[in-house]
C-alpha cells in the first residue's frame, strides 16, 4: 500500500513523505535513553547508512523534527519537551522508495514536581532470550516510566549480533516507549558497543538522573570504587549536595549477596558478604543515609535487612537488593541465611518501584509475574544540613 502524507519539518516547509513497503530490518529498533524533564534520546540502527529522521512532540502533535545525517547508528536528542508529560515520536528513513515512518510510539519525560510515579528494575538479560522476552513482556505490562539495568545486559558485549539478539530484539515494543538508564555489567564493560548502545560518552563513568522526587546515582564498579577513587569521591559528594526526598544508587556488583560460590563458599558455611570492589562504598552510603542499593550480577533477587555498621539496624540501616535475574542462568544461594539477607530466591523475576510521595514501594515478580517481595520505605531521618532541604525535595 502507498501512502502519502504530509509533514511539517523543523524548517517549517510542508513535503510529502510516502510510506512505501515494511520497514527496514533493524539492527537495533528505536528504543529510547536518557531521559530527562526536557528531553530524551532515540537511539536506531540499521545494517547500511541512512539519512533519518525523527519527528516528535507533546502528546500526538508531532511537529518538531530533527534530521540525522547519513549512518548506521543513530542518537537523536529531543530538546525542548515539557515536563512530566506524555510525548509521542515516529522515526523516518530515506531510502530509494521515498520516507518510510515507523508507527508511533510514546514516551513521558521526567517530571520537576512531587508526583507519583512507577519504574521498572532489571538486570543480567544476558545469553537468554526467550527468558528476557517473557520478563519483558511482563515489565511492558506495567508501563513502567522508565526502565533501569545494573548491568550484564548481554552475554559477550564485543559480539555484535548479541545486541539486538539478547537485549533489544525481545524488549523491543518496551524499549520504544521506556527510555533506559543503564550502568555497564562486567559481560560489555568497555565494548565498543557498550559505549554506543549504553549510557555513557568515553570518559564518564558516573551519572545522575532526577526523577520527580527521586534521583538515581549511576557508578561503573568495573572501575576502582573504594575509598580515594575517583567514583568514590563523586558519589559522596552527588549525594551530599542532593536534595531529592528519595535517593538510589545503581552499580552492577552487589555490596552483599549470599550467592554459593561468587564470594567465599556458602553452601559449605564460609560467609562472605559481597564483591570486594564496592565494600568500601557501605559508609558513603551510611553517611548519606541513601534509600536503596540496586545491583545484578549474582543471578537471582536477594533483599537485605537494613544495614549499618555491619549490623541490622531498623531505624537508620541502609536496603541493598540484588536483581540480577531477567535472563541469565540463575545462580545459587547457600542453603542457610547469613544475617544479612532478608529474603532470597533464585527465580527470573523484574522490579517495579512505585514513587508516592511519603512512600517508596518495591515489589518483585517472577517471570510469570507472580510477587515474589514486596518492600515499603518511608523518608528516615536524615542528618546533617540538607535534611530539611530533601524533606522538601
Ligand atoms: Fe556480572
Ligand atoms: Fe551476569
């Protein structure tokens, strides 16, 4: 079928545009990073360079474009955008038939205001497909505002072909609609791919990200993180100056976990508590009373009981959780819990964390979207100056 439009370009000239035959086999499909209260980042690959384009705006009025050179990959950032609001985009191809459009999709930016909102958490979507297909599916259920990964997103990040294989191809119509934010597993790391798919530019390795109420804090724990990093001293210092009422930090190694064999043996009673890497990491958390920890690796969920100084302290303990379960092959946990660990199970499963005001929900499902936990916080007392600034954040 052929059909002819009309669109009104950034330049403000009026063309037809035909839509001629079915799309073009994406490397990568439009998916969606970086979102932000007035903007985000379509991201598209395909196998040979194309001129492109995207046309977006508030609700169905799409009446901004940006064109993008001729290339195989591209990163369109959309400026502009109003905040805390539903926004819709299509991606358009040149080739010898005309303009092609993708169908639109729609997406929403962050919000500046206190209003409630859900995202989704996943981890380790690496070597399994068809698992990652079915947690997908599940996470695209719940229209998740947007969508974090701790890492390990493919299996081998210098296989090429993993990228759509094992990460976007199954998470495809989600990753259209829920912008990523992502901090790299030790399965792509450096990859070349990891830099042009993933979040970050060369050279950085720590993001934040306001969100309405929260603000996520993203560190590489591929790198040094211990105490006298470079990582390390930007976290302390994000966190300090951070007046958002709920605040959660993203790495991809689990500062505890009680996996049988990753860190000591716990299925033969020798008790370690997580990867080496991170632990220095605890006090800053400590320090800064941060809401939550969110990490993957170990394949599998495990909650902590609130922790501080080593201990379970109820009042002022700080939660880790471990997600590292939307398709890699699962782990193992020691028979016995060590005193740190909360609950644990050894399942596929995704994250759904629902920000309302003076309570931060967490709940657990498996892949067949059972709840397997469920986590309620609610604003600690924070000590220091900035405690009245982030009960106002
Ligand atoms: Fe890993
Ligand atoms: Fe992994």
């Amino acid at each position: 079928m052929r059909l002819a439009l009309v669109l009104l370009l950034a330049s403000g000239t009026w063309m037809a545009v035909d839509h001629v035959g079915p799309p073009p086999t994406w490397t990568v499909a439009p998916y969606l990073r970086h979102v932000r209260a007035d903007g985000v980042t379509v991201c598209f690959e395909s196998a040979t360079p194309r001129v492109s384009r995207v046309r977006y705006g508030p609700g169905p009025d799409r009446r901004h474009a940006v064109t993008s050179a001729a290339a195989c990959f591209h990163a369109v950032d959309l400026e502009g955008l109003e905040p805390g609001r539903v926004h819709s985009y299509v991606v358009e191809w040149q080739d010898a038939d005309g303009w092609h459009a993708t169908a639109p999709a729609p997406f929403v930016t962050a919000p500046v205001e206190d209003v409630p909102f859900t995202f989704a958490v996943v981890g380790d979507t690496q070597d399994q497909p068809t698992v990652w297909r079915d947690v997908a599916a599940r996470v695209q259920e719940a229209r998740p505002a947007f969508v974090v990964h701790v890492g390990d997103l493919v299996g081998n990040g210098f296989e090429a072909e993993a990228w759509n294989r094992e990460l976007f191809g199954p998470a495809r119509e989600l990753f259209a609609s829920a912008p990523l934010l992502v901090v790299p597993g030790n399965h792509e790391e450096d990859a070349p791919a990891w830099y042009r798919y993933g979040a970050f530019a060369r050279g950085a390795h720590t993001w934040q990200r306001r969100y309405g109420s929260l603000e996520l804090f993203g560190v590489d724990s591929n790198r040094p993180c211990g105490t006298g990093s470079v990582q390390a001293a930007w976290l302390r210092e994000a966190l300090q100056r951070s007046t958002a009422r709920w605040r959660i930090v993203l790495h991809h190694h689990p500062v505890w976990s009680s996996d049988s064999d990753d860190y000591g043996d716990a299925q033969a009673g020798v008790e370690a508590s997580g990867d080496p890497r991170v632990q220095d990491l605890k006090a800053i958390y400590e320090e800064a009373d941060v809401d939550l920890v969110l990490s993957g690796h170990v394949h599998g969920y495990e909650r902590t009981w609130p922790l501080r100084g080593d201990r379970v302290d109820r009042e002022r303990g700080v939660t880790y959780i471990v997600t590292g379960g939307a398709g890699g092959y699962l782990d193992a946990f020691g028979a016995a819990p060590p005193w740190f660990s909360a609950t644990v199970r050894a399942v596929h499963h995704h994250l759904l964390v629902f920000v309302e005001g003076d309570r931060l929900t967490v709940r657990a499902h498996d892949r067949e979207g059972r709840l397997i936990d469920e986590l309620v916080l609610t604003p600690r007392e924070r000590s220091g100056a900035l405690a009245g600034a982030r009960a106002n954040g």
